[in-house]
C-alpha cells in the first residue's frame, strides 16, 4: 500500500533554533495517528511543513505523490488549527467558514454555486452544526469551534486532515463527539494526523502514535507508545502518572 503521506530525512531551523531533524514517516489512508510531544518538540512545524508553508532545510515531503505545496494547492489537505492561532471576533458565520472549504473548488465566477451550498450543508450536518450555521464563529463553544473547521475540511473534500491540539480547552462531550467524528472520517479512507497533550483519549482516538522530540522517538502502537519509558523519554518525566498525583 501507498502511503498517502510520505516524509524523508526532513529537517527544519529557524535561524539558530532546530525545530526538526531527520525526520522520516509514513502515514497511511484510512487511520488516525496521534502525534505526541511537549511544548516546542515541533509538531506545529511538521504540520507546516506537511503542508509546505515552511520550507525545510533537508529532506522532502510526498503527498499522495505531490509535493507539499502542490498537494495543498490541489485541497488535498484540510487543516485545523490550535485555537489561539485563530481571531475568533472576526465577522464571519459558521456557513462562511465552512465555505472557505469549497475555495479550491469553485468555478471562474469565484462565486459559490449550487453544488458548493448543497457541500457546505452536508458537511455542517456532519458535524452536528446545522442549527448554528448564521453565528459568528467567535460565539460558539470550543468544541463547536474545533467541529466548524472539521467542517471546513468535510466541505473542502479534503482526503487529509490535520488537527493540532482540538482538545485544547473543550470539555469532555465536545471531546467524546470530536473522536467519534475523526474515528468515522478515517473509516470513510481519510488520513488523519491530531497533535494532543491529552494523552487519555489517545487510545480510543488513535490507530497509531508517534513521539516527537524534534526527532521521532518513536512510531506505531498506541498502547507501546503509551508505556512509560516511551513516555519519560519523550516528556522526561511520565504525565500519565503526574496527572494521578495532581
Ligand atoms: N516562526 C518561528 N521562528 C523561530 N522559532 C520558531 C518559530 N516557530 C517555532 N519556533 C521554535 O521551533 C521549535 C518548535 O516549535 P513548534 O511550534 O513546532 O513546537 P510545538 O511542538 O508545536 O509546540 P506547542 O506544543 O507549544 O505548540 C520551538 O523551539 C519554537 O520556539
């Protein structure tokens, strides 16, 4: 089988800074794959090199055989970003968001057409948002929130999405409906990559985990990656643990 996302001996600076070095992997069509790591270990670099917004030093990233760039030119890539990257007070509605999905999609009028409506209302249906399609963004829950922008990647027609910390500040429903949602788009061939700090959902949202310290420590089952050294050597400490005391 194909991997739909294929990256090789990828490094990237900043400067002075090494965000990422050497880093290989594979992700395959049709799975959920957790990606692990405390603050700075890089993992929003990896999505935007993924997604060729920054560009790397060494090595390269293959996209269902495109390059990043193209890959997110074509709409291949659908991405959700972590909450403070965003301006919720921005006027836009729920709808408008989510119709930004169908951009790549739409015709030389650059205006949205029939099949672009019918597309965006699927897709809020899908993520249980219909009845808040006329809201600003800003005023829905974090939950809501994090569902508008999976919206957005439904709508785009989006085989790959890419989630950075959806559970940042959503309570555990959102979190639960978050999960079944990501669990139903990987089962419909989708490939699905989530960076979370929650490490407790791991094992129902996730077929695979990676570590990253700037490296990938590791790839493969969720339980392994769950083990405590796996957990010290990534963390330098075991949260799971930390979490119990506290
Ligand atoms: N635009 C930038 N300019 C300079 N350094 C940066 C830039 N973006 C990230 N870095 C640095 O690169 C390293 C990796 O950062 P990155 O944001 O990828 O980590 P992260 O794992 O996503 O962290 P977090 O969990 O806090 O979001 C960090 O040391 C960070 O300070």
């Amino acid at each position: 089988m194909t991997a739909a996302i294929e990256v090789s001996g990828l490094s990237v600076r900043y400067g002075e800074i090494r965000a990422l070095e050497d880093v290989d992997l594979k992700l395959d069509a049709g799975r959920v794959t957790g990606l692990i790591g405390m603050n700075g270990s890089g993992k929003s670099t990896l999505f935007k090199a993924m997604m060729g917004i920054v560009r790397p030093d060494q090595g390269e990233v293959r996209i269902a055989g495109r390059t990043a760039a193209e890959a997110r030119k074509h709409g291949t890539i659908a991405y959700v970003p972590q909450s403070e990257d965003v301006d919720w007070n921005f006027p836009v509605s729920v709808h408008d968001v989510v119709m930004m999905g169908r951009y790549s999609h739409l015709g030389w009028t650059r205006r949205p057409g029939r099949a672009d409506r019918v597309a965006v209302a699927e897709a809020l249906d899908r993520v249980e948002l219909s009845e808040y399609a006329g809201r600003q963004i800003g005023q829905l829950s974090g939950g809501q929130r994090r569902r508008a922008f999976v919206a957005r990647g439904i709508a785009q027609e989006a085989g790959i999405l890419f989630l950075d910390e959806p559970f940042a500040g959503v309570d555990k429903r959102s979190e639960a409906t978050i999960v079944r949602l990501l669990r139903e788009l990987a089962a419909d061939g989708r490939t699905i990559l989530v960076s979370t700090h929650d490490l407790h959902a791991l094992p129902e949202l996730a077929d695979e985990a990676i570590l990253l310290l700037r490296r990938i420590l590791f790839q493969g089952s969720v339980s392994e990656a769950l083990r405590p050294e796996s957990l010290a050597r990534c963390f330098g400490l075991d949260p799971l643990e930390q979490d119990a005391v506290s």
